[in-house]
C-alpha cells in the first residue's frame, strides 16, 4: 500500500510540474506575440530608397525565365 501511495505522489509531481510548464510556456508566447504584434513590419522605408529590380519588362514569363537563369 505503501508503494502505491509514493507512486501516486511521484505521478502527481510529474503532472503539476508538466503543467506549470505548459501554463507558463503558453504565457511566455502570448507575451512574445504582444511585443510584436504592433510591430509594422510593412511600412514604407524612411530615408532613401532603393528600387532592387533593375529590369524593365516585369512579365510573367520574363521573371520565370529570370528565376531558372539566376535562381532569383
């Protein structure tokens, strides 16, 4: 009987401490999603810009082809 009870206690161990762990890695990432959730990630640059595609013609065809040459 006593083996029984020491081996209800240890689950019981092993179960709050699972939990406590489940219930602060939830708020751990519900903290980390409110940091950056009001992070604007789509803003438009300050400062000078830079326009990255240097080719004129913008086709779809063109940018398969480009993407099978260089991989871009």
């Amino acid at each position: 009987m006593k083996k029984r009870a020491t081996i209800i206690i240890n689950v019981l161990k092993v179960a709050i401490l699972f939990i406590t762990c489940t219930i602060l890695f939830y708020f751990a990432i519900q903290w980390i999603h409110s940091e950056y959730e009001d992070m604007h990630r789509y803003d438009r640059p300050e400062g000078s810009m830079l326009k990255v595609d240097k080719h004129k013609k913008s086709g779809a065809f063109n940018q398969l082809v480009r993407f099978y040459q260089n991989g871009e």
